[in-house]
C-alpha cells in the first residue's frame, strides 16, 4: 500500500496544479467577459442620458441594473446637487 499512495500522490501532485491553474483561467474570464460588458452598457447610459438632458428631452424611464442615481440621470442632479 506504501507504493500504491506513493504513486497516486505523485500523479496528483503531476495533475492538479495544471487542472488548477485552468480552473483559475476559466473563472477569469466568466467573471471578465460579463463584467466588460456591464460596464459597457453603463457608459453608454451615462452618456445617452447626459445628451438627453442636454437637448432638454424628457427624462427616461430607470435603466435596468443600474443603481448609481448620477448614471441615471447623466451626472445631472448628482451628489446633494439640487433639482
């Protein structure tokens, strides 16, 4: 039984830092990819809405998952400004 654990630590000690560092690779870019997007998507809330009171367009209905008030209303009324 020595031999026979000896050798399957060694083929996990070969194996796991390889399915490891994939691991860590794979988890990067899930959490990269939708974080790029979202922020994307963000800015260009931002700088629609800010053109949108510029013009003096009504203000639009809330931008869904976007909780910051100032993205919301394009860096208007943001951060104890007064309406």
């Amino acid at each position: 039984m020595g031999v026979l654990s000896a050798i399957i630590v060694i083929l996990l000690t070969l194996f796991f830092p390889p399915i490891d560092l994939l691991i860590n690779i794979c988890l990067t870019i899930l959490g990269f990819i939708p974080g790029t997007i979202h922020a994307f998507y963000v800015l260009y809330v931002y700088y629609d809405r800010r053109e949108q009171s510029r013009i003096g367009a009504p203000p639009p209905s809330r931008a869904a998952g976007i909780f910051s008030e100032r993205v919301q209303n394009g860096g208007r009324y943001g951060y104890g400004t007064m309406r």
